[in-house]
C-alpha cells in the first residue's frame, strides 16, 4: 500500500478525518443532489432493526455518545478533500461546497442502556438530504456494533446472575475500536469490569486481571512463580492454577502461598485461582473441596476459556463452583450473531413545503418501512413496573393513561387484550439530541447508564429473557400510523401492478 511521504499506516491514516468514514455511494449521491440542486431538502430518517441478535427478546441500545462524538466533530479538511479530488470522481464545486459542511438538524434518540425491539424507531435524524447521507453509514456502524455487544454481553449477565464478569476480549477483538468500544458496551450490558487498559483511561471502567502462563513458565517453580506475584500484587491475587496439573499442582501450590499470607497476617480480602482449561465444572468442584478442607471458604474461583452465556449456563446448571468469569472472543466479536442488522431509511421530506411522508416498498413484507415522523411509547403495569408492550405513533400522538387501552402485535394482529385506565403507565422513548445542530442531551457517566440499563432489564418479565425461545414484546402500530401506511402503500403499489 502507497502512503506517499508517509512510511506507516498510523502517520497515513492520521490525514484523514471521519468524514471519510463513509461508503462511495453516500458521496457520490450527495454530489449528484447538488448538482440538481436537491442536497438541501429536508428529510426524515429513521434507524431501527427487524431482527433481535442471537435469537434472543431484546436489543440493548448502546453508542450513543459515539455517536455524538462522532456528530460533533465532522468536517472535511483540505487533506480530506485533497484524496477525493484525486479520485477523478467530484467535482471541485463539489468539494468546495463539503468544505463548509457541518450537522445542521435534529436528532432524537433512545438513550443508551434502553431495551428495544424490532421495528421500533431507535433514533430519528431530521435535517437536511446531504448531511442524512453522511451520517448514515459510521453512524449505523457505530450503534449496531455495540448494541449487539452491549446485548451479548447482558445475555452473559442474565445467567451469570451476582458473579463477578470480566471482559477478556481485546486480543481476539477486530481492530482497536472494536476492543475499546466493545469494552465500554459490555459494562453497559452489565460487565464488571475489562483487561483492555485503554477502555479503562479512556471511559473510567475498573481494569481486571491476573497472569498469563508465561508467567508461571518464567520461573524454575509454580510455587516460586505464585509466591513473586504475591509479593508484588497481595491485593490482586488470582492465581493461574492450570498451567501444569490443575488438582496435584495448581490448587495445592496456591494454598500454600494463601497459608503462608495468613500465616503472616497479609492474606487479602479477595483471593483465589483462574482455571482457563479443562472440565471447568469438575475441576472447580475439587477446588472448592480442597480450599474449604484447608480453611479458605471464601476463596475466588474464576474461569475463562471460550465462555459464552450458553456455556456458563451449563456449567451452572452442573453444579460448578465458579463465581468469576472471564469472557472473552464470544462477547467481543458477538461469534454467533456477527451483525445486528439495523437499516437507516427515508420516511419522508419537504416538498414545495409540505412534508409528504416515504415509504420503502419490498417483495418482502418485513422490509417495507413504517411512514412518517413517529416515536414510540412504551406502556408499563402500574403495579408491576414491568414492561406489557410499546406502540410506534406518529409524533404528537398521546395516550390517555386513565382511559382503557387496547394492546395488540402488528406481527399478531388477531391477538389483543385490554388495559384498564389507571392501572398503567406511558413513557415516551424518543429523547432529544441535537436541536439545529447544536447538542442538547446531557451525556450521562458511564455508571449512569450502567445503573439505568439495569433498571431498563428489570422491566422484563423473566419470559423475555431466556436465552432459548424467548417471548416476543408486542410491538404495535398505532391507529393512526398504520391508516398512514396503508394510504402511502397504496400510493405506491402502482408499481407492483
């Protein structure tokens, strides 16, 4: 690869800023409307999914505050328009006119932490037709990366119940971003703390961990190699017990070393063994037998090695004595649900100044799109403070809470029950963000959103959370917004015919 007077990647890619973070055909588009005198049209997009990842019932919202970093900070540099202007495919009064280009519009949003489901509107961006291209393809990558990590992550969580998790990720994870971010959307999803030291400056979250088995190989003895690391980390004392013979070398030399601590008065509060191979339900067990027949119940028994909700969840249910996890490739690259499928489409524009509402038609029902300026309100069980369903509305619709309401699924529309007024809440999901390109939102901290994402979990009922067939939140258009859908399908089904 050339990088002209540069001689490596970093000095290369440090040129360029993220308003080349894109896909051609977002510039190329935008170039055409300028020509055609339509790159400032107003314009409605949405963000939302169709599928929950890995099979599950849910979708942990996270990345916005990437997301508006990423807003707040774009602008094309002379370096930036200097490599376009070398692709023989923009015009200079192009490239002039992206020169001055910064966010004007609006942006609403679920905060990040929030339960979602398929379909709903995550995010709305309101501005103008050039600046929507531009933000579309980083802003996608961004909120679909670590909402599907944020979401594997509360799936480790939901089974590994008060255990101690430990993100291990960072050398399996794909690129640095990957790493550092995926590290910041596992707390979200309920993590305890990362191994990755970068995630840990950058975003304040507690950094975890204990040795490698070069480690224990460096010195002449296990024993020696236990005793070094204790004197210099009495206060982190996990010790790797499976380099060599986990039950005749590993355990018993670790007892050793606690003995002697206690012995001496300098045996920590928090101590014990990482298992990283092995049959981690057995060896954990006779671990367990070994510490408490030598005084230590209230030891640390932690385990790696390719963990995954699925995992942990068995080993539970056989009986192991884990009560620490360190997960790490599964989580950091989501292994069996790569993508989470989120789309950015146009819902509607200004026309000779009236806002005519767009919809995506398809051959495939799940794809057609919902028209419209919309939000969503989510209903809770007064009593219960849990979740019985959310409504997608065109913007400025209200519900009554004191009037009955009736709840149904647009994916099961033969289905329906009735709520009481007075026996429910309504809560408005949608929130402000950028106001006329200005940022508006109060960013929250990182325990902050921690703290609200727990909230947001315990409004599910337990059905939605098992990691096999779990039940599906209804989800349901309002009145008013699928007599909407229905008057712009049959605008367009011309097409069809």
């Amino acid at each position: 690869m050339r990088y002209n007077k540069y001689n490596t990647y970093l000095e290369a890619t440090a040129l360029y800023t993220k308003a080349l973070l894109t896909d051609l055909y977002q510039l190329t588009m935008m170039q055409g409307l300028f020509f055609e005198g339509k790159h400032r049209q107003t314009c409605t997009f949405d963000r939302y999914y169709r599928t929950n990842p890995f099979h599950g019932g849910y979708t942990v919202i996270a990345g916005l505050e990437h997301l508006i970093d990423y807003v707040q900070h774009i602008r094309f540099t002379e370096d930036d328009l200097a490599y376009l202007r070398r692709t023989g495919i923009f015009a200079d009064t192009f490239l002039a006119y992206l020169k001055g280009l910064t966010f004007t519009g609006d942006i609403y949003a679920m905060p990040e932490g929030t339960v979602a489901f398929p379909q709903e509107v995550l995010l709305r961006i309101e501005t103008k037709k050039d600046e929507a291209m531009l933000l579309e393809t980083c802003m996608s990558m961004i909120m679909n990366h670590e909402s599907l990590i944020a979401t594997k992550a509360r799936r480790v969580r939901t089974v590994a119940g008060s255990d101690n998790l430990m993100e291990f990720g960072l050398r399996r994870a794909q690129g640095k971003a990957a790493g550092v971010y995926g590290a910041r959307s596992a707390m979200i999803g309920g993590f305890n703390g990362t191994s990755n030291v970068l995630a840990g400056a950058l975003f304040d979250i507690p950094i975890l961990g204990t040795m490698a088995h070069s480690w224990i190989m460096t010195f002449p003895s296990e024993l020696e190699a236990f005793r070094v690391y204790a004197k210099y980390y009495p206060n982190n004392l996990i010790l790797l017990a499976d380099t060599y013979n986990t039950l005749k070398q590993g355990v018993p030399d670790a007892i050793t070393v606690f003995s002697e601590m206690r012995a001496a008065g300098t045996l920590p509060q928090m101590y014990g063994i990482r298992l990283d191979s092995g049959d981690l339900a057995y060896l954990s067990k006779e671990a367990r037998k070994m510490f408490e027949a030598a005084g230590f119940n209230d030891v640390v028994i932690a385990a790696s090695n390719d963990l995954d909700e699925n995992l942990i969840s068995v080993l539970k249910s056989q009986g192991c004595e884990i009560n620490s996890w360190g997960v790490g490739t599964h989580l950091i690259t989501a292994e069996d649900s790569p993508s989470l499928g989120g789309v950015f489409k146009l819902v509607g524009q200004d026309e000779d100044g009236k806002f005519v509402p767009k919809i995506k038609m398809s051959d495939n029902a799940e794809k057609i799109s919902n028209p419209g300026r919309k939000n969503v309100l989510r209903i809770y069980d007064k009593a219960s403070r849990k979740m019985k369903a959310d409504i997608i509305i065109l913007e400025g619709e209200t519900i009554d809470a004191e009037k009955d309401l009736q709840l149904t699924s647009h994916k099961t529309p033969w289905r329906s029950r009735i709520l009481a007024g007075g026996t429910y809440d309504v809560r408005k999901m949608l929130q402000p963000v950028f106001q006329k390109g200005k940022l508006v939102y109060e960013k929250p901290s990182l325990k902050e959103i921690m703290a609200y994402a727990e909230s947001e979990i315990n409004t599910l009922w337990p059905e939605y959370l098992r990691l096999v067939n779990p039940e599906e939140m209804w989800v349901q258009r309002s009145a008013e917004l699928s007599a909407l859908r229905e008057r712009v399908l049959q605008a367009e089904s011309s097409y069809f015919l």
